[in-house]
C-alpha cells in the first residue's frame, strides 16, 4: 500500500491526512508533528485567554488516541521531521515522545508538508523572558500563568493585527491590568485601508487600550520598582510585565530549502496548481506555501485556516485520483473577519494602499448603511468599501466595518468575487430581506448602484484621502448640502453651506459653471442629489465626496 506521510498536524496536515484515509483504506497515513498536540484550534487560542473559552481542552478537537481509532491514522507527536531525502524518498526524524531523543528513518511514497508559519520576534525582543507568540496551546498555558502571577499588571501586544486585536479584546477581560498595543503601521489591520480603522481606534481606546501607533521598541527598560518598561521609538513608556508578540508570520520552509525544493515569496514553498512542489512526490499546503491569487497577478502570502483546510483535502484528493484531484486549486481571495470588541471587521482582496505598491489603479465607493431596516429597532450603521478596477469593473477588494452585519456582507462579495461577477453586478443580487436582517436595497446592492453610477459617468468622485493633499491654488470650491446643524456641527475648513432643499435656488451663488466643485453630505446620497442637480444644470465639473463627510472624518 501507499505510504503518505504528512508533516506537520494541525490545520492543513490534519485534513489531508483524514481526507487521504476517507479516500482510501489500505494507504499507511503517518502524521508527524514537532509539538505536543495535533489537531487543536489555533484560531481559538486568543478567546481561552479570556473567559470565552474556560476550558482549554475545548481547543483540542482531536487526540492522537482518537485519531488512530477511527481513521486509522498514524498519528506521532513530538517527532520533528529534520530532513527531507529525495533520493532515497526517506525522512530523518527525532522522536521525543518518550522523553530521549530518538532518531529514526521513515520512507514515503508521497509526503504532505504543512509545516505552517512562525511568528516574527523582532531583534529587540529576542531573548527576552516573558516576551511570547501565541501560536500554540503551551504557549498559552504560558501566557496564563503568567497573568495569574500578581506581579503581572500589565500587558503590551505587539502588533495591531487580527490576532493581536483579538488577544487584547480577550486581555481586557481581566480586571486592572494595564493594556498596549504597539502597532508600526499607522492604523490596526493593515492590510485594511486607513479610512476604514478610524471607529476600530475609537473602539479600542474605549476599552482603556492605550494604542501606540506608527512606531515601534527602541529599547527595554526598567523601572524603579524593577518592573520591565518599553521604550518605544515616538518616546513614549509601556508597561510591559508581558509581552505578547504578533506582528506576523514567516513560513516554516526551511526542510524544503535544504531539500531543494523551489521556494518563492518570501521563502514559501512553490506550488503548482495541483499543491506539488518541484518534486511531484512532495505537496505543501496551507501557510507554508504562496497562493495564486485572484486579483494579484503574482502569487501572494495567505496565511489562513480555510485555504490551508481545503488545501490539505485537495492533496490528498490529488493524490488518490478522484475528480476533485484532478481540477487545479482555485486562487485565493483573502477573505478574513475579526472581531473588536462590539465591532466586526472584515476584508476580502486587497486595499486601495496594497493595490498601489503593486501598481494596480483602482476605484473604490464607500457606503455608510445601516445593517438592516434603519426603522427596524437596533440599527447600526456600517461602512462598506468596494474596490474595483476603473477599467473593467473587476471587483479587488472589499473591506467592512460595523456592529453587524458585516461578516455576510464581505461573504457575499468574496463569492461574487469567485465567481467572476463585476463590480456592477452587485446592484443587481437578490439578497435575502425582512426589516431585521437588511433592506430591500441591501448594502451590498447600494455599494453596486455606486459603482454603477461611478462607471456610468453618472457621478464622480472625490475621494476623501485627496484633502490630504491640502488646498492651495485652483482648489475646488466645496459645498456642504447638509442641514445647519450639521454644518455647525462640523465641516470642512472653507466649505460653502447651501442646504441640498435650497440648491436649486442658490445656483446664482455659483457663476462659473467651468469650475470644480465638490459637494458633500453626512454619507454620500444626499451629495450624489446635489452633484445631479449641478450636473443637469449645466456645472461640468463636479463631485461628489465618497462617502461624505463621514468618510472624511475617519481619516486620522
Ligand atoms: P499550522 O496549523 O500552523 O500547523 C503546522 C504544524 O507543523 C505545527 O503544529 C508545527 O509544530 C508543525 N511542524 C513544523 N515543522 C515541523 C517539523 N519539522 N516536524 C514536525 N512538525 C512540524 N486563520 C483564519 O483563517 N481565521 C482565524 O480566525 C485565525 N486565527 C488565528 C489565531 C491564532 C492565534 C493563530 C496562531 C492563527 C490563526 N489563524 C487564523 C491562522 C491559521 O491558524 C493558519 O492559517 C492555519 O493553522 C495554517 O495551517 P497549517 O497547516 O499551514 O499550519
């Protein structure tokens, strides 16, 4: 029989390794993994530092013990793959299971590598006792003896990421410890765009987080009680009795290195569409290796649960010749959620700043709707961005944030992104609808009839991100179409206020039909009204503000 060995025994080696037995019941499946576990729920590892999760044990679904009684699977912990031997098709692996180290030769027929990714330490915290990652259940356990500890008052999470927002949303939890997030970038969830972490900050900092942004450890001090403080490079002191380290991941490729097999971005492991390496008795999967993306023209660093599951299960097919096997894996899109605090956010593609240093143009509509019926009680408005390509409404990206709602609306757009359909064809979903779930114009239809509008010359738009710019000579003349007291609530600095109701009569106030205009409301519809009115009265040179002026004040 077919000897697969699988390296590597959580997220992508584990469902190779279960598909591989479903397919096949003579195959000798051996799963080995450096670790005490296999089979546990990384991505429930920040809610067990809380009280989401008491019981850790919930975080392991399955045990070797039970992954060889029904599926007949050798499973292995504490034994390390040290090399790869192509020639011979054998791998050099240590045991430690029964406490010596044990080294032994293990031939393969196949092998899976799904050796996943390590978190980044930067220099300064290498080393360091009480600075850790969050990758693995000791490591957890670490962490939470730590916090038991009453020394322990205060934790800093390095990097603003999805795990380190999650970690920081589950530290909060605990009462009177002081909390910091040090962040380089110059908002949270960088790969999300800048106008659209604004209410994340909001959120985070009323949750007594003190967020420390665009800068990063100089040094590490301490103070004169002896307790370990951050020098940060903006200057300013962090309170750090525990370090809790996320600012991203390398991928763990180093065994296929030394085994020559052909490595790509970043150091990850090149596949073909079939998940084979260079070698096509060897496979890799899930964070290891770089993906073939659907917006990018090269192939991108995706490191997330769902493409390394589905990647594991495809191998295997491949592997043991079924239909599925023999179709190519499909490109990733990135889709990704996170929760923060009372707020989601989600992302599918790439944003408008990732799309500019690959050098792809892009035109993007921000909406601010609410979930569902804004009658329907509970409401909560959210905002939702949609990148498209100018040129032939290819949709790029999306990015959401709200109260709710937010994780189907990125859903649907990453289906519709797989499946082909543009920009314009939001407008046109049929979406599920009564009052406490969404509107008969679903949020998603709305961001279509923008982009529609947009793609239509029906509109144009400014977007916010160009007031950074500053004014200067031959800026346009802004108009402010909201009500009084929104005006003098706040406004744009020189902005002209003529109420959208009194446009029409106000046209003499406005001579000069060749100069640009902008106009703006509170979240962009009332300006679209406006820049109609001016259009069909003969203005030529007019915009709309993307998403208004809420969307300009989201802008830090
Ligand atoms: P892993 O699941 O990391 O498994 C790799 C395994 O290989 C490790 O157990 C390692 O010990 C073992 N190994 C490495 N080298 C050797 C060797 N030489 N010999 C033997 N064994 C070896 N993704 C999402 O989509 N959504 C989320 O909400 C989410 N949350 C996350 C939260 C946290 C805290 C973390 C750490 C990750 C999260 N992820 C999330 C990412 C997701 O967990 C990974 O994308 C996924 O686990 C990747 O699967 P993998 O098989 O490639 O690697």
């Amino acid at each position: 029989p077919l000897r697969l060995v699988i390296i590597g025994g959580v997220g992508g080696g584990l469902s190779a390794a279960a598909r591989a037995r479903r397919l096949n019941e003579q195959a000798q499946i051996v799963v080995l993994e450096k670790g005490d576990h296999v089979s546990f729920a990384n991505c429930g590892l920040p809610y067990a530092i809380g009280s989401t999760i008491s019981d850790q044990d919930k975080l392991i679904l399955n045990k070797p013990k039970s992954l060889i009684a029904r599926h007949k699977i050798d499973v292995r912990i504490r034994c390390e793959v040290l090399k790869i031997d192509r020639e011979s098709k054998t791998l050099e692996i240590v045991d430690r299971s029964q406490g010596q180290h044990v080294h032994q030769l293990l031939p393969y027929d196949k092998l899976i590598i799904s050796t996943g990714a390590v978190s980044i330490l930067p220099p300064v915290l290498q080393g360091q006792e009480h600075a850790t990652p969050l990758q693995t259940i000791n490591q957890l356990g670490e962490i939470l003896k730590r916090l038991e500890e009453a020394t322990c008052q205060s934790v800093a999470v390095i990097g603003g990421g999805f795990i380190g927002l999650e970690v920081v949303e589950n530290l909060s939890e605990i009462k009177g410890l002081v909390l910091s997030i040090v962040e380089a970038a110059t908002h949270v969830l960088p790969p999300m765009d800048d106008d659209m972490t604004g209410p994340l900050h909001q959120e985070i900092r009323k949750h007594n987080v003190n967020l420390h942004l665009e800068t990063t450890i100089d040094r590490i001090e301490k103070d004169d009680q002896g307790k370990r403080i951050l020098i940060l490079k903006n200057g300013s002191n962090v309170p750090a009795d525990l370090i809790i380290v996320a600012i991203g991941i390398a991928p763990v490729s180093i065994l296929a290195k030394h085994a020559g097999l052909e490595l790509g971005l970043r150091g990850t492991v090149k596949v073909n569409d079939f998940l084979q390496t260079s070698d096509k008795d060897i496979y890799a999967v899930g964070d290891v290796v770089s993906k073939k993306h659907l917006v990018s023209p090269d192939p991108a660093f995706v490191a997330l649960a769902g493409l390394a599951n589905r990647q594991g299960r495809s191998a295997a097919d491949h592997i043991f010749g079924t239909l599925k096997g023999t179709k190519p894996f499909k490109p990733a899109v990135g889709t990704a959620v996170v929760k923060v605090f009372s707020l989601t956010a989600a992302s599918v593609g790439f944003s408008v700043r990732s799309l500019k240093m690959m050098g792809i143009e892009s035109q993007w509509v921000t909406v601010h709707p609410p979930n569902h019926a804004g009658y329907y009680p509970g409401a909560k408005q959210m905002t939702l961005k949609v990148i498209f390509c100018p040129q032939d409404a290819k949709i790029l990206g999306a990015q959401c944030v709200g109260a709710a709602g937010v994780d189907k609306r990125i859903d649907v757009i990453a289906t519709a992104m797989q499946a082909g359909m543009l920009v314009s064809d939001l407008a046109d979903l049929e979406l599920s609808y009564a009052p406490p779930y969404g509107s008969a114009k679903d949020p998603i239809n709305m961001a279509g009839f923008v982009a529609e509008n947009v793609l239509d010359d029906i509109v144009s738009l400014f977007q916010p991100e160009e007031l950074r710019k500053g004014g200067g000579a031959g800026s346009p003349l802004f108009i402010d179409v909201r009500e009084r007291s929104e005006f003098e609530a706040g406004h744009l600095k020189d902005a002209v206020h003529i109420p959208l109701d009194s446009l029409r009569a106000s046209l003499h106030r406005i001579p000069d039909k060749e100069r640009e205009i902008v106009v703006y409301c509170q979240v962009g519809f009332r300006g679209y009204l406006a820049s109609r009115i001016l259009r069909n009265s003969g203005y030529r040179k007019v915009k709309n503000v993307n998403g208004g002026f809420k969307s300009v004040s989201s802008i830090e």
